[in-house]
C-alpha cells in the first residue's frame, strides 16, 4: 500500500464568536491516496465544506479552533508558515466552488485570472502564462478557447464558467483537487459533462480528488470511495459500491431511501424525520440517535466508536445495519 | 461605444427636464416676476410695456424656446441686484467654490477611503469602532456648526489662520497667502463626504470580502496584498458612484458654510439671489448648478461602464 496522499485524524473544527462555540467538525478522519477520489456526501450544514476548507487552511485564521492532524505529502499543514501555504495552494493542492459565477472576480478575464495564478507558482512571462491558460481552456473543452480568453465570467454560460474554473484550479498541475459541490448549480445535461470531464482529467494527471457532494448520484458516478458525513462526523466510510449498495449506518440507508433516484417510480420518498441538531449543543451521545429508529440506550450516552462491519469500511454506530450488532468496537480507532 | 452613446442620449432628457424647471423658477418664485422691475404704483401701459420688452406677452411655449436658445448661447441673462451677467456671477462664484471643493474632495476621499480600508481589515475591532465613531460623527455634525467652532478655535482662541474671506485676491491660487483661507472651509465641508466615503467603502469592501472569489484568490495562492488589490478594484466603481454624488452636492456649495467663511461660492450666490429676489441671477445659478450635478453623474456613469465589465453591453 503506497503512503497516502492526505491522511486526516481527529480533526476537530469549532467557531468561536459571539455566543456559544458552533462545533462544526468533530474527530474527522480521513485518508486519500494518490489518484483516488473521495466523495463527501452529507446534508446541507453537516460540515462539507469546512472539511475542505480545513485541509487548505482557508478557515478564518481567528474564530476557527482547529484540533487534530492533517498531513499532505507527508508534510503537517496545520504546522505550515503563511508563506509554505502559499506556495501549495493553486500549486500541490486546488480547490474549485459550486458557484463559479461568483468564485470567479468579475472584473477581470478568465485568462487573465488563469495566467495570474500560473505566474504566481510557475513564473514565466505574461505571454507564457496565457499560453499555458489558453492551453488549458483547450483542455478543458472550452470551444474557441482563444476568444474566451479575454471573456468576462458572466459572458459565459455556467457549464463555461465551471470549466474555466477546473482549468484554473488545474493550471498549476496539482496532487489534489478539493472539489466543493462543483455540479450542483449546473444543468443536469452539463452536470454530467462536467462529471466526464473530471473523471477524464483526473485520470490523465493521475490527481486525487475529494468531491463534495450530497447528491447520491454523483457520488455514485465518480467516486472511488465515499465518506457520509452527519453534524460534523463521518458516520461511515468504505468504497463506494459497498456504502451505496449496502449501508451499515442507518443515517446513510436514510438518505439512499430518500434520494429520489433510488427510488422505484410511483413508490414513496421516505425522508428522515426530525432535523440535525444544533452544533452549539451536540447531544453526548450519537448525534443521529433522536431521528434514528434503531437508537437503542447507549447511543444517547455516547458517541459510538468506529467500529469494522467490513474489510475497508468504518462506521460510527452500535447497531449497524445488515451486522451483527457489535459492543466489540475496534480499538484501534477509538477517539 | 454603443453604451457610451446610450448613456449620453439618456442623460439628454434629464437634462431637458432641468431645464424646464429652471425656467418655470420665474413662475414657481413667490410673487409676480415684474414686481421686481416694475414700482408698484406703475401704470398698466408700463406694465404692458415692460412685459412686451421681457417678452413675457408671449405664450409660455414660446417663451421658454426664446429662453433657451438664449441659455444654450452662454447668455444668461442679467442679474438684477448687480446688474452684471448672471453667466459672469456664476461663474466667478463657481471657481471660488472649485478652490474649495480641489482642497476638500481629494482630502475626503483618501482620509475617507482610507478608513474605510482600516476598518474593514478587522470589523468589530477598536479601529473599526473609532472610524465608525469619526464617520457618524462627521456626518450628523451641521457643517456650518463646525465651522463656527473651527472659526472660534482657530482664529479666535489661537489665531492660526484667517476667520472668513478669501485674502486679497492677488496672491497666487497655491501660494499659503490665499490656501490659508480655504483650510477652515474646506475642513467643514470636507467632514460630511468623509464619513459617507468611510463608511460606505468599509460596507463595500467587507461585502466583497465574503464574496467567494476572495476564497478562490486565496485558495489559488495569492498573497494577502494581491487579494486586498482585488477586493479594491472591485469596490472601485462603487467608491467612484458615492463620491461623484458627494462632488456634485460640493459643487453646489453650501449656503451656510460659505455664509459662515463669507466665501464668495456658489452658495454664498444662491443665498444672495433668494435674499435679493433676483430671479434671473437664482434661475442662472440653479440651471449651472443643475447642469454640473448631471453632468458629473453622466461622467460617473462612464466611468463605471469602463471599470466593471459587467456594465458594458453590446
Ligand atoms: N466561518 C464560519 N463561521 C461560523 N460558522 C461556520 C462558518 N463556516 C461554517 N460554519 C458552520 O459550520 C457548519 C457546517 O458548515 P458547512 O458549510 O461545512 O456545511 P456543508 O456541509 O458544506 O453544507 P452545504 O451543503 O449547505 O454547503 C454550519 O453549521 C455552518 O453554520
Ligand atoms: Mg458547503
């Protein structure tokens, strides 16, 4: 097994501001390796995207307490200088957005935005850095990438935009693209295409990949594994044929059972009753437990442990579906 | 080039409009438009006389064609407390008023801007509290007040500079001689476009701030002076929109102000026209006044058009 690309451990995140602490990420762990991709499915507010954030140190440096290890490339970003950040964000890792309408600065060009970024990491000549823009924009199938070079974003179509947004994120050739929900404002039709196009690319630079996403489908399309993620804990993580094809956290059959592509025509969207908890006063135990129907005593007393229901896979649960119900956890993972 | 001309063409009827408020200021003005000319006890054939040689027989239509055919050549009629050329009045009072504006509105817009800045680096902090403090202040403060303490403290208490007027008017525009009148001035008219200029680029740069093209510059690399170079070309056009509003009400002149410094402005005019019921000179100062406000904002207009691409169409 070759060493990992990104490896988390226990990442804690919690917002200090006014008022009680708002604890987004709780004891998240993770690991990538080289050329793989990742999806992060989970509910809106379950802390995708501070997940990605972290893992790029774009927090705000003031009200976010960090805790825990995150490791690049076998270097410690959480221990990195301003100046070592810097130089690996746009260069080692990159980052795309849902919207790249206004991920985008408005008022200046897309090449001109692409070509900033390649003569901040590769140096070179202006003329050298819109070559390598242009050549970009090409390779991300931007038709007359010529002519879009001096386009403005909004003279673009959104599918454009996204694009010309994935060839600035990889202008600079990086190991890992952390990628924010970047279909969900699109079109079906091009959501697809965007898809593809990831897929294509990741294979030719051989990049790996953490995709955020919660639409199951997605997911399910481009993904090597699959962590869900429920009030700021992976709840369950394994590759994703299995996640998908046999969930063991019941949080996760819940959102199979109510995502509408997995359902039959005709039949009903079960969706899950009640509402994630508040991040500023997270229950003890099992943040799930109030909306699960499987809850049993221990899970409201604490958090359950990661526990094995298969080779590769982890799930937080006590009573995990389809498994034998387990008080032996795995020790080797405790919190 | 099709914005631009687009923009021009809209600013037309604007301008028409003005126009014809300006000229119907004769009839809108308390009283009748002869009663100043003519003495009370004259006869109807006067009277008869004088309107025919005013024109005023004529219909309105006709009146205000003549009017403006007039105005478009420079000629703004005759004042009737001096008897000098409104246009020369006019334009006398708005260089006074330029030498003030020169010194306040460039003063305004980089303390102002500034502030802004600072205070959106860190909102909430205690710069942030002092400049929102400075800016309130600066803005509810009656300008005329503080020129009056400024006259007080400055000339009065510790004779540093000059209380009112505009020194001999043969020093040189730039030589201390004739800056040192307009330093008080300026300052009191200066307070009200600085707090406005202040807060608004601290509104504009922290909305901006949150935008996620910030993160996207942040996440591609860039330094925090390339970010903040960003966040402020983007704010540019907004900044630009509020101060050619604040230059405009400038131009205006305060009344109060110029009154309190007798600075002989284009405020200072207004105010003698009103107390001399001199209409034509009143009608002259407000069309000239009218005019500067839509042309300034017909220049910010432009100038938008070609900071933000977003404006620009086909
Ligand atoms: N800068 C911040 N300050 C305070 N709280 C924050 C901040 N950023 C995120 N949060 C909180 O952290 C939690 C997780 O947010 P996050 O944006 O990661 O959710 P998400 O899973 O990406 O949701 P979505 O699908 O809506 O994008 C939310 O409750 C949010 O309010
Ligand atoms: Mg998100």
């Amino acid at each position: 097994m070759s060493a990992p690309l990104l490896e988390i451990a226990d990442l804690d995140v919690a917002f200090h501001g006014d008022g009680t602490p708002v604890q987004a990420l709780s004891g998240v762990s993770l690991r990538l390796d080289p050329g793989q991709v990742l999806c992060i499915i989970g509910e809106s507010g379950s802390g995708k995207s501070v997940t990605l954030r972290a893992m790029m140190r774009l927090l705000p440096e003031r009200r976010a307490r960090i805790g825990g290890q995150i490791s690049f490339a076998g270097r410690d970003v959480l221990a990195m200088t301003d100046r070592q950040l810097r130089a690996m964000r746009g260069r080692e890792m990159a980052m795309i957005f849902q919207e790249p309408m206004t991920a985008l600065d408005p008022v200046y060009t897309i090449g001109a935005q692409i070509a900033e970024t390649v003569r901040r990491h590769l140096g070179g000549t202006q003329a050298a850095a819109r070559a390598r823009a242009l050549d970009m924009l090409e390779r991300v199938g931007v038709p007359s990438a010529a002519r879009r070079l001096d386009a403005y974003p909004h003279e673009l179509s959104g599918g454009l935009r996204q694009r010309a947004m994935i060839a600035l994120a990889l202008s600079c050739g990086p190991q890992l693209l952390l990628a924010d929900e970047p279909t969900t404002a699109l079109d079906a039709t091009v959501q697809i295409q965007v898809l593809l196009l990831l897929r294509r690319l990741q294979a030719e630079l051989g990049m790996g990949i953490v995709f955020v996403t919660h639409d199951l489908g997605v997911a399910a399309e481009i993904a090597d594994r699959v962590a869900v993620m429920y009030a700021g804990r992976i709840v369950e993580e394994g590759s994703v044929a299995e996640v998908l094809g046999r969930p063991a956290h019941p949080y996760t059959a819940g959102l199979l059972a109510s995502s509408v592509e997995h359902v039959a025509p005709g039949a009903e969207i079960a969706a899950i009753p009640g509402a994630p908890p508040d991040l500023r006063a997270l229950p003890p135990g099992c943040s799930f437990a109030p909306r699960c129907r499987h809850a049993v005593a221990a899970c409201d007393a604490t958090v359950p442990p990661p526990v094995r229901p298969g080779p590769g896979r982890m799930a937080r649960c006590f009573t995990p579906l389809g498994f034998a119900p387990s008080g032996h956890a795995v020790e080797e993972h405790v919190a | 080039m099709g914005t631009v001309l687009r923009r021009l063409l809209l600013a037309l009827p604007i301008a028409f409009g003005v126009s014809v408020v300006c000229f119907a200021l004769v009839y809108i003005a308390p009283g009748d438009p002869l009663q100043t000319i003519v003495p009370p006890d004259a006869t109807q054939a006067t009277i008869d006389a004088v309107k025919h040689a005013y024109g005023l027989d004529k219909p309105l239509v006709v009146q205000y064609l003549i009017w403006l055919w007039r105005v478009l050549h420079g000629n703004l009629g005759t004042s009737i407390s001096t008897t000098r050329p409104v246009a020369l009045e006019v334009m006398l009072a708005l260089g006074n008023t330029m030498r003030l504006v020169a010194l306040a509105m460039p003063a305004a817009l980089i303390v102002g801007y500034a502030m802004g800045v600072a205070a959106a680096r860190f909102p909430g902090g205690w710069i942030d509290r002092a400049v929102t403090g400075i800016a309130v202040v600066g803005v509810s403060l009656p300008n005329y007040w503080v020129g009056v303490v400024l006259v007080i403290l400055c000339a009065v208490q510790w004779s540093l500079l000059p209380a009112t007027g505009m020194g001999s008017g043969h020093a040189a525009l730039l030589s201390w001689e004739s800056l040192r009148f307009m330093i008080l001035p300026s300052i009191s008219l200066a307070l009200i476009p600085m707090g406005i200029i202040a807060r608004s680029t601290r509104a504009c740069v922290l909305d901006l701030a949150s935008h996620d093209f910030v993160l996207t510059l942040r996440a591609k690399g860039m330094s925090e002076s390339t970010v903040t170079r960003h966040v402020l070309r983007n704010a540019l056009p907004q900044v630009i929109a509020i101060v050619g509003l604040q230059f405009g009400y400038l131009m205006g002149g305060s009344i109060l102000v110029e009154t309190v410094f007798s600075w002989p402005g284009s405020g200072f005019l207004l105010g003698r026209a009103i107390q001399n019921r001199d209409v034509p000179l009143l009608q002259g100062t407000v069309l000239v006044l009218a005019m500067i406000f839509v042309a300034t904002n017909l220049l910010v207009d432009l100038l938008q058009v070609r900071l933000d691409p977003r404006l620009r169409r086909g």
